[in-house]
C-alpha cells in the first residue's frame, strides 16, 4: 500500500506499506534508508521517536485491506485561518 505520512513540522513524505497489525506499521520511508516502525496509540500514531505522525492518505489495492489497518481512523477537516 502507497501512503502520504505527515510529520509535526508540516513535512509531507512518501511510504510504502510493508508490513501492519492494528496496532502497528513498518513503512519504508522515501529518502531513508532504513525502515521505520509505527505504533498506534488511542486514535494517534507515532514514530519510534514519540512524534506524532499523521496518515494523510492510503492508497491500497483493496478497501478491506486499507479498513484492517485504519478501522478506528477518524477523519479530520482542515479549515483556513480568517484574519
């Protein structure tokens, strides 16, 4: 599975999904050259590190195999600033 990753800085990355359980993911992040684990907590991932990562988008070649891994997945809507 194809995802978007977003990191607290606002950095957009690239993955590939390689292996998940509901509680966790190993991904393969573009531009490093080893594998980072992602560990569910509450409705929140996070890096090996403790950041908080957010799942922008899961591009999979079936629904069913996307719902495994995100059943508790909650959209979120942005919204502009006024000023």
């Amino acid at each position: 599975m194809y995802m978007i990753l977003c990191y607290p800085s606002g950095r957009y990355t690239d993955a590939v999904l390689l292996s998940a359980t509901p509680e966790r993911m190993r991904v393969v992040v573009q531009d490093q050259e080893d594998t980072l684990e992602l560990c569910r907590i509450g409705a929140q991932w996070f890096s090996e590190g403790g950041s908080p990562i957010e799942i922008q988008s899961i591009i999979a070649d079936s629904p069913a195999a996307a719902a495994s891994i995100c059943s508790e997945a909650r959209p979120r809507a942005a919204g502009a600033a006024s000023y």
